[in-house]
C-alpha cells in the first residue's frame, strides 16, 4: 500500500501539490488522472524518494522509500524511459541492475520475454523507439519483482496493440496482489484499465472514486479545469457548451463543468 498524508511540495512561490491524502490500496489499478502539470510526476517522485516534500508524508507499507531496505525487490517504478545510457543494450542495462540489487541475472530473460523484447534483447537502446523504451522501463520496473508497482504515463508512444499490452499487463499485476499506481491524461483508458481514480487539479485532489461510481455519477459531477489563456477558455466553452456541457467560469483562469459523463470526455 502507498499512504499519503497532507504531501505538498512548493518551488518557491509555486505549489505543485498541495495538501494530498490518500491510501493507494493494493490488489487494485489506481489510476492517477490530470491534465500536464497537475502534479502527477511530482507526487510520484516524491514517493519514490526523489523529491524531498514541503510537508507531509509519503509511505509504502508504512516506510518512506529511503527506508526500504531492498528498495528494487519491494517498489518497481518507471517515470522517465529514456533515463538509461543509449550505447548499452537493453539486456545489458537490465543485467547491470540485477547485479547491483542482488536479483538473479536469469530475471533479465524473464523480463525481456514478458514485455516482448527478448528478440531485440543485445541492440543498443539508442535505436529503439519510444515504444521500446517504455517497454524496457516497464521491464525494469518488473525486474525485482515487487509488491508496489508506480507507473508514469506507460502508453506514451505505444501503438494500439501496445496500449492494449499495457492495460492487460496491469490488470494481471493487481490480480496478483500488488499494488499498481498508473498515471495518465487519458480518461478514455483509465476507464478500461483502472479500478479506482484519483483525479487531480494544479496540486489538488479533485476526486477519489471507483471508477465505476465515476461513470455512474459523471453525469451529475462537477470539474474544475484550469485553462490560462483567455482563448482557449472560451473555445472550450463554445465546444462544452455545444456537445451539451453546464460551463461556468471560476475566477480568471477556470471553468467549473458539469453535465458530461466521463465516457464522453
């Protein structure tokens, strides 16, 4: 289980997440959902340990990340898939990893298998595509095979096929136990991958729900969405308003929306 409690984290004047609480059970797909810059990597990093937060906690089965004693072995994390050295190749960067964590080298074959990259296993990752990537980070991700699973936007640049991977491959993970934290923008697959939702705003916790209750209910909630440009508020509003959308302005740079189900976006 991951526990947050009051987790904030300011960058001088500017609030990047603000006051978050939250029990991100395990034996389930959480999904994390919010439009770029709402908080998402900074919330992840923080509890991975990689940002320090302004205030408040955050705890994987009761410990801060640091305290982890088999840190790999217990959380699998990927949040930047490019973040290894281009000239190795996957099975190499995956085999450093294994022996500097005490994790057998023949894990990298199992890995490698499962995310489809054994054919592939001694190329250079420079010449992989954004696909490939993500797939070797979710590889690592795997590597320890942990309990505590947290996974920043994975189906960027994957095709259909790949998207369709991902979202089978986390669903097995939670059946399994685990705990699996998924972040992204896309509501249309957080409604066929996640369990429960966790929606946030510029820092703010907007909603925390069963997916299902969210799709049950969209139609009578309420979202606040920030929009900076005066322009572009008001096309969104033209356009919400269109396809059937309750708009109303909140102060100078949001929009409070109702009236839309979350199926129609």
């Amino acid at each position: 289980m991951i526990t947050l409690r009051g987790l904030t984290k300011r960058y001088g004047g500017t609030v990047a997440v603000d006051g978050l609480t939250l029990d991100i059970a395990e034996g389930r797909v959480t999904g994390f959902l919010g439009p770029n810059g709402a908080g998402k990597s900074t919330t992840m990093r923080m509890i991975l340990g990689l940002d320090h937060p302004t205030a408040g906690t955050a705890l994987i089965d009761g410990r801060p990340y640091a305290a982890l004693r088999h840190p790999v072995r217990e959380v699998g994390a990927l949040l930047d898939a490019k973040a290894l050295h281009p000239a190795r190749s996957a099975r190499g960067h995956l085999t450093a990893q294994a022996r500097s964590n005490g994790i057998r080298v023949s894990r990298v074959d199992e890995v490698l298998e499962l995310v489809g990259l054994a054919s592939v296993a001694r190329r250079r990752a420079g010449s992989f595509s954004l696909g490939m990537y993500q797939r070797l980070g979710i590889a690592g991700a795997l590597l320890g095979d942990p309990r505590v699973l947290v996974f920043d936007e994975p189906v960027n640049g994957l095709d259909p096929d790949g998207v369709r991977w991902v979202r089978e491959l986390m669903r097995s993970l939670a059946a399994e136990g685990r705990t699996v934290f998924l972040s992204s923008h896309l509501m249309s697959e957080m409604q066929l991958t996640a369990d429960q939702l966790v929606v946030i705003g510029r820092g703010k916790l907007l909603a925390e729900t069963t997916t299902a209750d969210f799709l049950t209910d969209g139609s009578r909630a309420s979202v606040r969405v920030g929009v900076p440009g005066a322009d572009d508020r008001r096309a969104l509003m033209d356009r919400l308003v269109r396809e059937g959308a309750e708009v109303a302005p909140a102060g100078d740079t949001e929009l409070i929306v109702s009236g839309r189900t979350a199926g129609e976006g």
